[in-house]
C-alpha cells in the first residue's frame, strides 16, 4: 500500500494505491483541528464507486509523536471493513514533532 499526498490548488488530496488495482482519489474535508478526513471522488481503475475500494481515510493527530490513520473499504456502496494504523515517531531519534 502506498498513499501519496499534495496539494491540488488549496485542497489536500491523496491517491490510495493497493493491490486491489485501482487508485482511489480523495480530498480532505472539514473536521476537527486534529484530524483530516478524506472522501473519495473517483479514481483510476475505478469506473465506478460501487466497486471494491478505499473510500475513506482518516489521519488523526493522537499526540505529538502518534499519528493514528483509519481507512474504510467500500464494496457495493457500502462500508465493509475499516482498518486502523498507528505511527510512532522513535522518541530516541530526535526528530521534530508532527504538529
């Protein structure tokens, strides 16, 4: 899975890539100040959003080293399965924090 992020004029878009052979696009939403929400709006190899995909993708700013992403599958119009992740900077390299 590889998700790449940039700026599409003042909104925050992704393209999702898995191995499900489609690149579902989604644009950051409204939400609170610690978190970014993204919705899909089509994608490539997606025809239609009724076929099996990422929909959804949450980033949420748990503290200043934890960084919690949830990404909900979509099959036939419907949430099928939500998978949470969590990235933990190493507090031992020094690096600067994510907020």
């Amino acid at each position: 899975m590889l998700t790449a992020y940039c700026l599409d004029g003042g909104d925050l878009v992704l393209t999702h890539y898995r191995m499900l052979e489609n690149q579902p696009h989604m644009r950051a939403r409204s939400g609170p100040e610690d978190e970014i929400a993204f919705e899909c709006e089509g994608g490539g190899n997606l025809p239609a959003c009724r076929a099996q995909h990422m929909h959804r993708g949450r980033l949420r700013f748990a503290d200043d080293a934890t960084i919690r992403t949830t990404w909900t599958m979509f099959d036939a119009g419907e949430a099928v399965e939500e998978v949470t992740l969590v990235l933990e900077r190493d507090p031992d390299q020094g690096l600067p924090p994510y907020r």
